[in-house]
C-alpha cells in the first residue's frame, strides 16, 4: 500500500469521531489574509470528514466534493455546496458511503460532472471490495455503480481507484485503478477496457494511482508512482514514469514513455497529476529537487517527438512550502497555481497555497498565496481549480474549525 493511502486510511477513523482531537495540535497561530476564506468547515454532527480529492463545478456556480469519513454512517459522503445571497456557502449531503451492503465507501477521489448535471466518482469498497466507479443521478441523486473492480481473474483489471476521471466527448470514462482504463456506456450497461497493463517491457512504469488526462486527439496521458529504469533517490522498484498512451490502427492502445524518473542525475519522483498545455508542454509535480523538497517541471516535446524534462521550480521547505502534492492549474495568462502540505506557518507546517508567474526570461516568480495555520485547514492534498473570474478553490484533509478539513476559496 502507497505510504500516502496509509496515511489516508490512518485519518479516516479519527475523521469520523467528534473532531476536537486534531484541532489539539492545529491552534490558530494568525488570522487569515484578506484574500482567503473557509467556504465550509467539516466535522460537526454526521457531516462528512477528511478531504482528499478536489471540488467541481456546476453550471450553477454550486460545488461538489468527497470526504474520506464522517456522513450518517462514518465512510464518507458526497456533498454539494452551495452560494447564498448573503456571501455564506450551505452544504447538502448527496450521498453517505455505505448506503447498502455492497456500496462503495471512503471516496479519495475529485468528483466530475457530464452536461446533464450527473456526477460521477470512485470510491473504495464494492462487492469484491477493491473500488467502485458510481454515479449520482442529478434528478435525484440516486446512487448507481457503474464498475466494482477485482470483476476478472486475479483482478486483472486493477483496483483501488483513487484519482478523478475524465470524461470525452462520446461520455466514457477514463481513470486509473493501479492501470489505466476506459469505461464505456453500452445498451444501459458499462464495459471497463483496460488500456494498458504494467509492466509491459523492461523499464515499465507500475502503479497508475494519479489520474489521466485526454488531449483533443484522445491520447491519454498519465504518471505511475514506481517502475521505470531509475532510481536515484527513492525507492529500488523504480521512481516512475510519465506516459502517453495513443490509438493504433488496430484499434488497440500503445505507450509511449515520456519521461524516466531517477536517471541521469534527476532525483524526481511523481508526486502529482499532469497537466497538458496544448499539445507540446505538459506540468507536473515531484518529489525530490536540489532541496529535498520538491519540485515543479515541465515536459516538452521537441521537433523529433522526443519528450526533455526541465524543473521550473524547486521548493526550499519552510515558509515557502515543500512537498507539492495534486496536479498543477494554469489561468488564461500561463500563471501556475498548487499546494503544498508541508512548510507555511512555523508553528503548523501545514502546507501553503502557491502561484508561479511566468517571466520574460524564461524562469518564472514564485509567489505564497496563503500559508495554513490548523485553524483554516490543513494538508491540502488535492489540485486547486479555477471559476472563470480567476478565483481559486481547493479543499484540506484535516484542520478547520471542525478538525476533519476545509473547502475554501482565494482571490489572487
């Protein structure tokens, strides 16, 4: 198990008690910038706890998210949030993990939402007990899942889902559940294709728990947490890959490895979701860098279709942050924006919320946006996401005034 699920599920039970314990070591140490507030704080009565996926949209301006614990049975829930004339945001409870016996439970993963308003997401549990793809019906919120993983032998189509999915144009659903895979409506039924199982040859990537993301073309593109030739500076099975997978003319899917971690001096190791700007630039998150801290880089395409990695940005820990976690964001001007879940405030260390502005000579202005103190949130985890005013909103794993995490919003 991935150390970053271990601690997931080490939270899970503390998230869904009464919610004063973290709040112990998470003591407000400053007030909050002008520019930042809590939308929601969870941990109070049967309202959910521990946020570990992101929020979305809909075409209401209203929110959408998961929580690991806490709901009317203490496996998480779905929840929506919604804008008040009077500037406050009200939570709705869509859904509480488990609503059957064979439902799904402790959801780690960003919801998303098709044109008619449906939401669908992943989630742990189901009648094998290895995860679930489920959707919640925007007429009612009615649950229906979709997929329960370990549904072939020797669960050769993965399991443990935990990152968003992405829907196409046609309505299937792409993710990961340790390989990557397509799920697709067919006559009221859905059919799981995988598209690839590691490893496939030597230096293979394994492990496909961050989430995929799709070009115009359809070619999808993602990272694994291990395999790959390297492994400088982390663990013997390898620091992972970035990779694309296109369509054949057979119709089948082929990889194409992207980027080797921990070869030839680079130390990296995924530790975020990838993000395509265009077709040629792709940003992403990782471990490691010339301060231990981590890094932001940034793959490029050359004329010969080869792929050369470059780091943008290495964290120094601290007040400026380290340990860079969820897949990067970028506005209408190139300007970056994540998280961290370390440095910010001495006295927490809970993270910050950053933007990287780029410069006219290549390198780009790295700015801290907000620094948690344990009072307004701690740990944010997951990817920011933008409204089209530039506005920023993002979730926290734990702290708030309920102790079980925050949704929260930044005006930069």
């Amino acid at each position: 198990m991935r150390a970053t699920t271990q601690l997931q599920y080490a939270l899970i039970k503390t998230l869904t008690v009464p919610a004063a314990i973290l709040l112990l070591i998470l003591t407000p140490t400053a007030l909050a910038g002008p520019k930042f507030r809590v939308l929601h704080a969870f941990g109070s009565g049967k309202d959910g706890g521990g946020l570990w996926g992101s929020l979305a949209f809909d075409a209401n301006g209203n929110l959408y998210g998961t929580t690991s614990g806490g709901g009317a049975y203490g496996d998480g829930t779905v929840f929506e949030l919604t804008p008040g004339s009077n500037g406050r945001w009200s939570e709705t409870i869509l859904h509480s993990f488990p609503s059957f016996p064979e439902d799904g439970g402790a959801p780690f993963s960003t919801p998303i939402l098709d044109a008619a308003g449906n939401l669908y997401a992943t989630a742990n549990g189901g009648i094998h007990n290895s995860g679930i793809v489920l959707e919640l019906a925007n007429s009612s919120w009615a649950e229906t899942i979709l997929y329960n993983f370990c549904a072939k032998p020797k669960c050769g189509d993965g399991g443990s889902p935990s990152a968003a999915l992405v829907m196409d144009g046609a309505g299937n659903l792409f993710g990961t559940a340790y390989y990557p895979f397509e799920l697709s409506p067919s006559s009221g039924l859905w059919k799981l294709t995988v598209l690839h199982k590691f490893p496939s040859f030597k230096g293979d990537g394994s492990d496909a728990y961050q989430g995929v993301i799709l070009d115009a073309s359809g070619n999808v593109y993602g990272a694994t947490e291990g395999g790959g030739t390297g492994n400088e500076g982390c663990i013997s099975t390898g620091c992972g890959i970035d990779y694309e997978l296109h369509h054949t003319l057979d119709g089948k899917w082929k990889e194409i490895v992207l980027h080797d971690f921990g070869t030839g001096g680079d130390d990296m190791q995924i530790s975020g979701g990838l993000l395509l700007d265009g077709t040629d630039t792709i940003y992403a998150t990782a471990d490691g860098g010339a301060h231990a801290q981590g890094v932001v880089y940034r793959l490029s395409r050359g004329a010969n279709g080869h792929w050369k990695a470059a780091i943008q940005y290495s964290f120094t820990g601290g007040a400026n942050g380290g340990g860079p976690s969820g897949a990067l964001v970028m506005d209408k001007s190139g300007n970056l924006y994540g998280a961290t879940v370390n440095g910010g405030t001495a006295s927490c260390g809970c993270g910050v919320v950053y933007k990287l502005a780029p410069r006219s000579n290549g390198k780009w202005m790295y700015t801290v946006l907000h620094r948690f103190t344990g009072y307004d949130g701690a740990q944010p985890y997951a990817a920011l996401i933008l409204d089209n005013k530039g506005n920023l909103y993002g979730t926290t794993a734990t702290g708030g005034a309920g102790g079980a995490g925050v949704a929260f919003e930044i005006t930069p």
